[in-house]
C-alpha cells in the first residue's frame, strides 16, 4: 500500500455563470450580473491541476453536474422554460466546482475500521447548492467503490447544514500517520448565516468512527463570518502538522490552540496578525484560500490565487514569511480569476483525500496526457462567454447539455453516471 494524498479538483463547468446566489460571499455578490466565461473558467482550473502534477504532487478530477437539473425543478413544479430567474438560476449553477464543499474525509488512519470515511455534504443552506449532493454522492460511490477501502456516507439530515471539507481540517506529522481532526462550526455573522452546523459535525465525526479525543469542535468567530468569511477555508488552513492561520479565524483561539497542542504537541501554528493582514485584505485576496502542500522534497508550499500578490499588504507578509526559517517555504501563484469572480480560489476547488491511489477509480485520477484530452474538450464544447439573462435560452441549455456528455463519454463514464 502507498498512501498519500491527493487533491480531486471539480472541473468548472459549461453553465459557470455570475448569478451573485451566494449570501455572505462578497465576491459573488460584487460580481453579480457580469458575464462569465466558462471555457477560459474550466481551462484556469485544468492548468492549476496541471502544476499541481508538475509540483509531483497527486491529482483527481471530480465532474461537472448535469445542468439545467431538472429533476430538481420537477420537484418544485417548474421547469427550465416557466421557472422564475433565481429559481432557474440555481438549477444552471456551476457551483459543484468547489470540491471543498462536496465532502468531509476522514483517512482510515483516524478510523476506528481502518477504511477511509466521505460524507458527502448536505448544502441545505443555500438554495442553488442545496440540489448538489444526489449528483456528487453519484460520483464519489464510483471514485472510491472499494469497500475495502473506502465507506461512502449519505449526507447528514436536515435541518443540520453541512458544507464539508471548507469546514474541516486535519492535523498529522504525516499523511499516512493518525491526525487530529478539527471541525469548524459557526453560531452567526451579522447578516450572514452561518453555513456549518455542530450538529453536523459531530455526526460526521460519529459517522466516520473517529476517537473522541482526536476530534475537535472550535466555532469560527462571528467576526470572521460578518467580514465574508463564509467557509472556515478563507481564514484558515492546515496541512500536516502546520495550521496556517488568520488571528481573527475562531471564537476562542486560545482554548483551541491549547486543545490543539495537547492532541498534538509537534504542531506548528503559523498565525497572520490582523495588524498586519486585515480580515478585509485577507478575505479579498484569499490569503488562506490556498492548497497547503507537502512536495515530494518534504517542503510546504502554498499554492495561492494571483490576487495574494496583487494586494500589498498579503503579499508584503508572505514574503517576510518565506524569507523565514518556518515550515512554508515555498509561494505558488496561480490564476484562478474566473472561480475567484465568483468567491472560490485555489482550495476552494479542490478535495483532499488521503488514501492509496490503486484502490481509486483510475477514471477519476488524471496525468497530463488526461488533461490535455479534457481541456480540447473544453475548447470544443464549453461557451466561451454566459450572461445572467441567457440563463433561459434553449440554445444555450443545449449546448451546456451536449459538453457534459461529451466528457462523461470521453472519460468512459456515461454508463455510471446518468444525466
């Protein structure tokens, strides 16, 4: 068995659009209304992979979902053509490109079976996420169909909102060593809702047989959430043994620091002071949105939006941090614009899983080569541009229907994965 881990990026899809669905992300309500470009979108995200893979790190690729979901407007007794604008709006919404947001993983290191846990995420808090899970639960019980291996879970039941991996981080020395898992819950943020239930949490933490002892809860601060921080993932981030944190990210940062290195005393806490980096420069330029990597050399890198160097005072700390004898030795500007537009960066569009790729579907795991195939396919079928207003047009659904369908074929998956 080789254990390591790999990031599964979601593939933006062809109705990647600015329909601004978001409450309480600044940047999807700032660029409300603007026209998208989902091909130049989906080839963003294919070349992030591609350094990804460069860096000799292992990459996954999660699918677009089927748009206009129409078994979900079925069930609201509409259609694409009669559905009101918001109502259509979330039915074309690209949104599953966030694979932080699909699932919570647990390593089978940390689980009491020694298989590694997925609880696919709920999302009942916003209404154009909240149709995501049926589709998403379809592809991870193919990715990770050995149930030596693997346990795939249905997502915990509402009322209980469950964002996933956004929300979570784990703690280890090393990968394949058990960790400290922490789940990040909100209370609320002025006039935003907070989005991670405890409840959820901790019936994930049920769920996935981990030690009481090696699970941490730790609310996310109310300031954070009121500035735009919507997802733990904005303010903080971890990997290893190193947390890579805004010093405004939790409620009580000292109990959760003490609790922390009490579970685990080799960990290094890199914290940003707000004298330094402002929550609003943080939250703008997604500092901490970023892939938190170990290379194959042992060295961390932070693989971060291109927007870390264009704001001052971010890009003023990083460089004082790296110059530094700390564990982050490395910067990886990558641009992401496109997913940035609509309040996802680097981490956002990713999901890690810890696990020994041979037991993965080799469908979902991607090369170079891959990634060439799908980005001509991109090329050939994504729009290159989508306005809010043509969200309706029968043209425009069609061909969103046939890029979709040209990749699952491709990729030799129609047959496991139905519109």
């Amino acid at each position: 068995m080789s254990v390591t881990e790999i990031n599964f990026d979601g593939l933006i899809g062809p109705s990647h659009n600015y329909a601004g669905l978001s409450l309480g992300n600044l940047a999807s309500a700032r660029n409300a209304g603007q026209v998208s470009q989902p091909r130049a979108a989906a080839l963003q995200g294919i070349e992030k992979m591609r350094g990804n893979i460069r860096l000799g790190l292992k990459q996954g690729i999660f699918l677009p979902q089927w748009r206009p979901d129409g078994a979900w407007l079925a069930r609201l007794g509409t259609d694409v053509g009669d559905a009101e604008p918001h109502i259509r709006a979330a039915a074309m919404s690209a949104s599953s490109m966030w694979a932080a947001n699909a699932a919570t993983v647990s390593p089978a290191a940390d689980a009491a079976d020694g298989r590694t846990h997925l609880t696919v995420a709920n999302l009942v808090t916003m209404p154009h996420r909240s149709h995501e899970w049926p589709q998403t639960l379809a592809q991870l019980r193919v990715a990770f169909s050995d149930a030596r291996a693997f346990v795939v879970h249905d997502p915990v039941p509402p009322p209980f909102g469950d964002e996933g991996a956004a929300n979570h981080m784990r703690l280890t020395e090393r990968h394949d060593l058990p960790g400290v898992e922490i789940f990040v819950y909100g209370q609320s943020g002025g006039p935003f809702p907070a989005r991670q239930h405890v409840e959820a949490s901790r019936a994930v933490a049920r769920l996935h047989g981990l030690a009481p002892a090696r699970a941490l809860f730790v609310q996310q601060s109310e300031e954070a959430i009121a500035a735009g921080a919507f997802h733990n993932d904005v303010v903080a981030v971890a990997n290893e043994r190193v947390l890579f944190t805004h010093e405004l990210a939790f409620a009580d940062k000292a109990l959760f620091h003490a609790h922390l290195r009490e579970a685990l005393p080799c960990v290094e806490i890199v914290e940003v002071p707000a004298s330094a980096v402002s929550l609003a420069d943080a939250i703008k330029s997604y500092l901490f949105n970023a892939q938190l990597v170990t290379l194959p050399d042992g060295a961390m890198a932070l693989i971060l939006p291109t927007e870390a160097q264009e704001t001052p005072a971010v890009w003023s700390w990083l460089q004082q941090m790296v110059a530094g004898n700390g564990p982050i030795r490395r910067l990886v500007p990558v641009d992401v614009r496109q997913s940035m537009a609509n309040g996802g960066g680097p981490a956002c569009l990713r999901l890690r899983v810890v696990a020994d790729p041979a037991n993965i579907d080799p469908r979902f795991l991607v090369d170079e080569a891959k990634l060439d195939d799908i980005a001509g396919i991109v090329s050939d079928y994504w729009p290159e541009s989508i306005a809010p207003d043509d969200l309706g047009d029968t043209r425009l659904i069609a061909r969103i229907e046939q890029s979709w369908l040209a990749l699952v074929d491709h990729l030799q998956l129609s047959g496991d994965l139905a519109p």
